[in-house]
C-alpha cells in the first residue's frame, strides 16, 4: 500500500482521536501489524497534553480509544505538545 493510503483501522482510530482531541495540532495513526489492526502506532501534538505528565497523556489516549482497544493486541502512543 503506499503511505499516503489508510487502512480501515488507521482511518477509524484517526477519525476517533481527531473528534477526542479536536484541538491537535498533529494525529497521526499507523498500523504496525501488517495490516491486520491487531498493533497502532499513535502520534498526538495537542495542547490538550499541556502541563500534564506522559503517563496521564497517554491513559487521555487510552481513554478516547477504549472501545477501538478491545480489539487491539497494543498501541505505541508518542504523545508532544505544540512547539512555540
């Protein structure tokens, strides 16, 4: 498939976080998993992470994908504020 094409699955899960965190500056969603939808590669540049620890960053991702997760064998979630 070529990068600029989504797979179902990475168009859902982006779909899903831009309506969570509609104020990210960056979402960006790749399957690690061949295809399959079993593993997610996130990436989030959102205010919304502002002054918050990574891990209370990441359970905020975890949070807006608990339906998606069910389904997933894992996620890698790399999570950034804005750069000013």
């Amino acid at each position: 498939r070529s990068f600029t094409s989504q797979t179902d699955g990475e168009a859902r899960v982006t779909r899903v976080l831009w309506e969570k965190f509609p104020r990210a500056s960056a979402i960006r969603v790749v399957d690690i998993s061949g295809g399959c939808g079993a593993m997610y590669e996130i990436h989030i540049e959102s205010e919304d992470f502002k002054e918050k620890r990574t891990v209370q960053q990441h359970q905020m991702v975890n949070q807006a994908l608990s339906e998606e997760i069910k389904s997933m064998h894992g996620l890698r979630i790399f999570t950034s504020t804005p750069k000013p």
